[in-house]
C-alpha cells in the first residue's frame, strides 16, 4: 500500500517537473523535408547532431512528397498557416512563387550567412533579404559521359556543340547509342534547353532579366533557340536509343554507367543514384558542361540546392533560426556532404570536399574555380518557368514539334505563369 | 387502431427523407460545380480569386495543346463507345449462342471490368514497349516490325483506346447479353423458317430489337470516354508530348501547375462538352421509353 | 456434325479470348513472380526461380510498410462511404418511387446530373480546405458518398418498385411510425438489390484513383490505388516489384467476383452503371 502511495507520489512530482520543464527550455520544433532518401538521410543526420549539441531541443521531421503534388502542398500548408516551424524547399523561381516577403522570415542576420556563397544568396533573396540557407551542394546541369567508350574510341571531351556532334557521329558508326533519351519520364528531355543557359547568358547577358519583364522571348532570341535546335539535331542525326520515348530515368543512368550509351544529359543529383544502382560502374562515368558554339567561352549551368525556410507565422522562429544556423555552418555542411553522395561543390566558404568523390564531381570542379565559368538555370535568377516545357521538349526530341514553334509555345506557357504570379509587365 | 392520428393526410413518405443525401449531395457535388462557373472567370491561387472575365476561355482555345486535348477528348470517346458497342453486340451474340465453355468465357470477359484501371495501366504499358515489350516481340516473331504503341504520337491515344476496349467490353457485353435475352425466340424460328441466313438474323432481328442496349451502352460509354482520366494518365500521363492530353488530363495538368482558374474553366468546358453530347442522346432515349 | 459445331466456334472463341483476356494476367504473375534482373527483361517466360514470397514481402515492407497502410486507408473509406451510401440512397430511391411530390423533378435533374457530371475539382478542393476536411479520410467518404449516391439511387428505385405497396399500409394501419416502415419493413426487403449496390460500389471506391489524387494528397492517406501508381515510378528498375503490387490489387476484386458473380452483373446490368 505505502509502496503504491510512494509511486503515486513520486510520479506526481514527476508529472509536476515535467510539465513545468518547457517553461525555461525545452522547445519541439518540426521540420518539413521532400521524402527522397537523399533529403531524408541529410536531415535525420542534422537532426540528430543538432539535438547533441542543444538537448532542450527536439525536432521531429516530417515528410512531403517531391514534384508538384509536394509544391502544392507546401504552398497550402502555407497560407493555411499550418506549415512546421522548419522547412526544406527549392530555391530560385519556385521560392518566389511563395511570395516570401509574405510568407517567410528573414534570415539576413543568421550568422552563418557570412559563409554562404552569394551566388546562392541571391537565388534565396527577395527585395534584398536573404530567406534560406542552404541544404546540400550545388549541381551542375550537362552531360554525363561514359569514360570507358571515349577511351576506346580515343575522344576528347568537346568544347563545342561541333566536337560533340562529331564525337556522336563517331560512336554512332561504332554501333552504339550516342545520346540516351528517356521519355517516359518527361521532366528528363528537358536537359538540352535548361543546360544551355550559360551559353544563352554569355551571348545575351541580360537575357534573364529581359525575360522577366516581357522584353525577351525564346522564340525571337537566336541564342535561346539554341537549345530546342540542339535536341533537334541530336534527334535527327538518329544518335538516341531506339526506345527513347519509352525509357526511363533509371534505363539512362545504366546506359551511361554501363556504357550502352556514351552520353546522358542530366543533373548531376544523378550522382547520388549512380552510385546507388550502379557502383560497380560509377568510375566510367564523367561530366562535361553542355558545350556551346565558342570553345573559349565554356562555362557549366548551375543548380542551386534546396534550401532551409521558416515560416513567418511560426511561433518559434528564434529557436527555428538557430537550427537554420547550424545547417548553414561549415559543421552542419560536413554532415551533408558526408551523409549522401556529393553532387557538386559546396556552398559554405570552408567546408571541405571529401577525399574520395568520384569523378563525374572532379569533372565539374575546374568551372568553379574560375569566376565566370559558371551561371545559375535561369530558373534560379527569373521567377518563372513555364509548367509545360517537359512536354514540349519531349515533342522536340521526338521530331513531333519544330525548335521555332516550340520556343513560341513555350513563351506561351510562360506567359501563363507570369500572369498567375502576377507579375507587372505581362 | 385506438391511436388518433391528428394530422391524418401527413403523408407515411416523409420528405426528410431526402434531406441527409441531399446536404451531402448539395455541399459536396452541386456547390463546386455551381462555384465553377465563377472560378473559371477568375485567376485564383485558392485564397483569392481575381476575375478576369473570359481570358481562361480565351487562353484555352488559343493554346494549341489545349484546342488539341478538346480534339482527343471527341476522339477518344468516339472511338471507345464506337468499338464497345461493336465489340460488345458480337461477343454478346457469340457467348448467348450455343457455344462449349459459354459460362467460362463470359466471366473471362467480363472480369477486367472490376480490376484496377491503374493496375492495367501499368501492365499494358509494359507489354506494349517499343522493343522489350510482349506485343510486339509476338508480331517480330511473325516478321512484323511493331509500331511504337505509346511512342507513336499519331498511335498513343488509340492504344489507350485499345486498352479502354479490353477493359470496358464486358460491361457492354454484359448489358447486350441481358438485351438479347429480352428478345423472343420466335422471331428466330420464323426468319429460319423463311429461309434467313444467320447474317440476316442479325442485320433485321437482333439489331433493330437489341436498341434500348445498344442505347444504354452508348450512352454510358461516351460519358465515360469524356472524362476518360485514370488510364491515360497511368498510360501516357498525355505524352508524348500533349499526343494524348484530354480535357481531364489538362484539368489535373493546369492543377498540378497552381492555374486554378484555368483549371477550372477546362472543367466548365467538359461539362460543356457533356452536356451538349449526352443531353440530347439522353431525352432522345427518354422520349422513345416514354413511347414504348 | 451438327453437335459438333458449338465445339467449333467455343473452341475458336476460347483460344481467342485466352490469348487476349487470359494472358495479360498471367503476364501479371509471372513477373511478379520473377527476379529483378530477369523481370527487367519484360519476356514472358516462365521464371528461373520462383521468389513469390521474396517479392511479396519485399513489396509490403517498402516505403515503411507503406502499402499496408493504403489497404486500411482504403478499406476505411470504402467500408465508411458504402455503409453511408445504402442507407442514403435507399432513403431517397423509396420516397422517389414512392411519393409524388414536386421535389422528385427536382431529384431526378440532381441524380441525372450526378450520373453525368464531371464534379468541379479545384472548386471543391477549396471548398474542402475551407471546411478542415481536405486531405482527411472522413472528406473522402463523403465525397465518395456524393459522388456514387446517384447510381445507388437509381438502383434503389428501380428495385423498390417490385415491392408492393400493400405492405407500407399494412405497416402504417398497425401504428408504425413512417421511419419505422422504411427501416423495419422495407429495408429487410431491399437485401438482393442492397448486397449488389454494396459489391458494385465497393469495387468502384477501391479502384478510384481520381479522387483520392486530388483530394487525399499526403503519404499518411494514401491509397492502394495511389500507392500502386507511385510504386510505377519508383519501381522502374523492379518490375518484379511492381507487377507483384499490381498482383495483390487484382486479387481482392476476383475474390469478390467469385462469391458475389450474380449480383455484380445484376447490378452493373440494371442500373447500366457508370463508366
């Protein structure tokens, strides 16, 4: 009996301590992130650190789905007021479509933004405060290549669309897939157009601001054109797969890694999945930057990562910024990059890149070491990206639509967005 | 028989007896689709709704794979109610002939109508692969090279059509077969008696006679081919390109894309379309069951 | 050699309809019974080795055991929105059949439309964000309800004329309440035409994807159908995978089909059905 009134007792007080323990400290905050494994693994490891270093601290993660279905409901959960304290999402065009100033609080006196490069600054910028740090390394956008096939055939990596056409024509004669194209996973065919960008900003300079204002248009400027002419020709020089409109994502990463295929344009978050499914093979692939008419002007089209966001009608934004501050230092940098495959360079000035990064990386590091060899997609520097391009790109590539009439649809497409975004000029 | 019953003409119908469905029916059916004709003259991201009068109309048939998904949508419809009811009236009168395993065949037939469209989705996409898939590994194996079923922009939107036809042919099998059944043999042993031949049978008797199914199965098929959604978005999710994007898989693109407003007014012009399809199909048939 | 003749054409028809209706099912379990590497090369042979239970797991424990959360989803909301839809619309189908009153008109234009009628999605996505329902699973069975009252309706209707109307009087002149009539003499009577709506309305609800693509978004409520066509994109290298999953929701609507065969193509024939 006395024993029972003990117990009683002492969970009572138990009761009394803990209920009265968040008066000083402890602090839930949650954290939204996409659920691809890549998000998921970097951000249980943040987590799991940052809850060591601030024990009165926890943060419970949830998951979204990535693609549209995610973007739609990040955008709900946003203006019902309902989004967690925390949040993982794309930067450039598509933060702007939250309408940050609204909807997010400002992290411009983070101290770790000290350290964030400011290129990465200005696609997470809105009116001249910064609103996300950054989640991940940067990726480059070209054209991944089997290292085995251009040792074979003795080719060097081209500096121009010419030298890779006739690299092409080259591997083509040998009997092999030149280019691998995957359709039925449209959002791929759009590679050519998206990784043309540093060429289309170096022969226009202020394309994407023109672009933004209604001044310029894919269909009336030559060097926009380049890449729907470019998907156009590789189409008609028959260098694809023969089932390019039915393969997928998965089917090119294992022609290029295997080297049924030479090349693959594509993102190089492909990193991540090369090495997963293809290990064994993940050393014969390469990485160039989509090369353009000019040897001399070279340069590689970046993407920037997702990054970290806080609600603006969060009730704990200055225990959320502390979190956003240690996934933006160099500690919370290390975590990532050694959490999941590196895709790119990072972006915090002092964090390192591991030893052992496989090739397609080295590849691309080279264009960031000289400023003005790279440039953001133009979806990181204009707010709008037309929903439909992956299917016109798709029509491209499968000779459906000329590179004119496509570009024309295009700007169409983007006129649509540009109006539900509410921009001026439109 | 003591208890009065002071209000001896209420009826033992009551007219509550409507309300529970009819609020539910009324929030969540009638409000949306009475609210659509606003949202479709409005730009709207879901919070607010600024009205811009016909420019989503406008947009709609200007764009051209907009003007197109309305095309394939006629298509589409024309071409899957056009092969059910074909289909459908010959498999009835074969599986309601005399014919060994009838029983078997007729669930064999009928079966996929109950099975995931999904499910099937995925399935024929697999067999219907340009190089890898079954079909035409079974026409190489003829020597027939075949065609890129779901690649083929002038062929995508008929294999779906295909797939719809295999999947959706018992339904009109199975309402042809309870046709057929209404039909007195007499007519049968009089034409055999004159000497008919089994084509004639079909041409003068069973058509003519089988009308009120061959109404039903039109009917029913058209508007399921005019919102046709679920197979052409697990087949071809419109692709390639917009070859085989209808109003549905455009009302869930422009969703997906945040154009709310644009989105909705595709979902006005289906009902449109619905409308000026079915409506006069419907009373047509209303006016004969009234005659008959 | 007259009697010889159905053999002919069954013969002919039954080799027919094998090779067209027969093996895409077979495709399915084959695959679905094959390793990955030989499930990629999408032939249809016999499997080397027979990993049922390999892939069946395997499928199960994927994404944290993701599909069997969309079995209890989606046997949630097809057990709710059926049990919901019967008494509903035998209700109206009684009253419609049975009454005449002006609001049949008025019924009759709301089942038609109901039959006919794409429903507005983005409006009603609004509609059920503002009401705290949107991306639940009680918001899915009502619109599931909405949705389907009309052909449970018709059916109803059609049904509760064979049922004569001696029996409501004869219930009515022993005092019953008019509830009492509908709930404890018609209802009992409504059994055959109520197993058949059950079986044709479940095998709708389960197989929907349309519906639970727009308005039950979210990994907590998915749904077999929506777990199916996730699975296609995350399966591209498993097709072993894949077409298992295909296999498990193709099995529960040919059990069905086994037990409830009469009724289903009862239903499906007298009411004419929906798509």
């Amino acid at each position: 009996m006395t024993i029972h009134i003990k117990a009683y007792l002492a969970s009572a007080a138990l009761i009394a301590l803990t209920a009265a323990a968040p008066a000083h400290a402890e602090v839930t905050l949650s954290f939204l992130v996409d659920n691809s494994p890549d998000s998921v693994a970097a951000a249980e490891a943040l987590v799991e650190a940052y809850q060591k270093q601030a024990p009165d601290v926890t943060i419970e993660i949830e998951q979204r789905p990535g693609g549209g279905e995610g973007d739609n409901i990040v955008k709900t959960r946003l203006a019902t007021g309902e989004m967690s304290d925390v949040f993982l999402y794309n930067s450039g065009s598509l933060l702007q479509a939250l309408k940050p100033q609204q909807s997010l609080a400002d992290l411009s006196d983070v101290p770790a933004q000290a350290k964030v490069d400011p290129g990465f600054k200005s696609v997470v910028s809105a009116d001249g405060k910064v609103y996300g740090v950054p989640f991940g390394t940067a990726m480059g956008g070209g054209i991944f290549y089997n290292r085995a096939i251009y040792k074979e055939f003795g080719l060097s990596v081209p500096k121009t669309w010419a030298e890779f056409m006739a690299n092409n024509e080259k591997i083509k004669a040998a009997g092999k897939v030149a280019v691998a194209q995957t359709y039925r996973d449209t959002w791929t065919s759009q590679l050519f157009v998206l990784a043309d960008y540093y060429n289309l900003q170096a022969a226009v300079p202020n394309f994407a601001e023109d672009y933004t204002d209604n001044k310029a248009k894919y269909a009336s400027t030559p060097a926009a054109m380049k890449g729907f002419e470019h998907l156009k020709e590789v189409h008609d020089a028959g260098f694809f797969n023969e089932d390019f409109g039915a393969a997928s994502y998965d089917d090119g990463l294992r022609m290029v890694a295997t080297g049924e295929a030479a090349h693959y344009p594509m993102l190089t978050f492909a990193i991540g999945a090369l090495k997963q499914n293809y290990p064994e093979n993940l050393n014969d692939v390469g990485f160039f930057a989509q090369p353009g008419d000019d040897a001399a002007k070279n340069g590689l089209t970046v993407w920037m990562p997702q990054a970290i966001y806080i609600p603006a009608a969060s009730g704990k934004i200055e225990e959320a910024k502390k979190f956003a501050d240690f996934v933006g230092s160099v500690e919370g940098c290390k975590i990532m990059t050694d959490t999941n495959t590196v895709q790119g360079p990072p972006l915090i000035d002092g964090c390192p890149l591991p030893a052992d990064v496989p090739p397609a990386v080295t590849d691309m590091l080279p264009y960031f070491k000289t400023a003005g060899l790279t440039a953001p997609a133009l979806e990181f520097v204009s707010p709008i990206k037309g929903p439909a391009l992956e299917q016109i790109t798709v029509e491209v590539g499968s000779g459906i639509r000329g590179p004119a009439e496509a570009a024309a649809l295009y700007d169409d497409d983007v006129r649509k967005q540009a109006k539900q975004l509410g921009l001026s000029n439109w | 028989m003591a208890r009065t019953r002071p209000r001896s003409q209420k009826s033992p119908y009551p007219l509550w007896f409507f309300v529970p469905a009819a609020i539910i029916y009324g929030i969540f059916f009638l409000t949306p689709t009475v609210s659509s004709f606003w949202y479709s003259l409005t730009r709207w991201d879901l919070t607010t709704a600024e009205f811009i009068g016909l420019e989503n109309f406008q947009q709609f048939f200007s764009e051209p794979f907009l003007v197109q998904s309305l095309v394939n949508t006629l298509i589409y419809a024309v071409t899957t109610s056009g092969l059910k009811t074909v289909c459908g009236l010959l498999l009835a009168v074969l599986l309601t002939s005399n014919i060994f395993a009838r029983g078997f065949l007729r669930t064999v037939v009928f079966f996929p109508v109950l099975v995931s469209t999904i499910g099937i989705g995925i399935t024929f996409t697999v067999m219907m692969h340009p190089t890898k898939g079954i079909i035409n590994a079974a026409l190489g194996a003829l020597g027939i090279a075949g065609p890129g079923w779901l690649t083929n922009p002038s062929l995508a939107l008929f294999s779906v059509a295909l797939v719809d036809l295999w999947k959706g042919v018992g339904l009109a099998t199975l309402i042809f077969i309870a046709g057929l059944a209404a039909i007195s043999t007499d007519y049968y042993e009089a034409a055999r008696i004159d000497g008919a031949t089994r084509f004639q049978q079909l041409w003068r008797i069973t058509l003519p006679l089988v009308r009120p199914a061959t109404i039903t199965v039109v009917t029913l098929s058209l508007i399921g081919g005019l919102r046709s959604f679920d197979l052409i978005w697990a087949m071809t999710r419109g692709g390639p390109g917009f070859s085989s994007d209808v109003v549905a898989s455009v009302i869930y693109k422009q969703y997906q894309a945040g154009f709310y407003g644009l989105s909705t007014a595709g979902n006005v012009i289906l009902f449109a379309l619905i409308v000026a399809i079915i409506l006069p199909f419907s009373l047509w048939f209303n006016r004969r069951e009234v005659v008959q | 050699m007259r009697h010889i003749r159905p053999y002919v054409t069954g013969g002919i028809a039954l080799l027919f309809a094998a090779v067209v209706f027969i093996l895409p099912f077979l495709f399915i379990l084959i695959q679905a019974l094959k390793s990955k590497s030989e499930a990629s090369r999408l032939s249809f042979s016999l499997p080397q080795e027979w990993l049922f239970w390999q892939n069946l797991i395997a499928v199960f424990k994927a994404r944290d055991y993701q599909l069997l959360l969309a079995y209890f989803n989606s046997t949630l909301i097809t057990v709710a929105s059926v049990s919901i839809l019967v008494i509903l619309s035998a209700m109206v189908g009684y009253i419609m059949q049975r009454r005449r009153t002006p609001w049949n008109a008025v019924a009759q234009i709301a089942l038609f439309m109901g039959l006919m009628m794409p429903p507005a999605v983005v409006p009603t996505i609004g509609l059920l964000q503002n009401l705290g329902l949107f991306k639940t699973i009680h918001g899915m069975v009502l619109i599931q309800v909405a949705y389907n009252l009309s052909f449970s309706t018709l059916l109803y209707r059609s049904f509760i004329s064979t049922i004569p109307r001696d029996l409501d009087e004869a219930a009515l002149i022993d005092g019953a309440k008019p509830w009492q009539i509908f709930f404890r003499v018609i209802l009992p009577l409504l059994k055959p035409v109520t197993v058949t709506n059950i079986v044709v309305q479940s095998i709708a609800i389960f197989n929907d994807f349309t519906n639970p693509l727009y308005y039950l978004p979210g990994k907590e409520n998915v749904t077999v159908q929506l777990t199916l066509y996730n699975f296609q994109s995350m399966y591209t290298s498993q097709y072993n995978l894949l077409f298992m999953n295909i296999l498990l929701v193709t099995i529960p609507p040919l059990i069905v089909f086994i037990f409830f065969n009469r009724q289903i193509v009862a239903g499906m024939t007298a009411g004419g059905v929906k798509g």
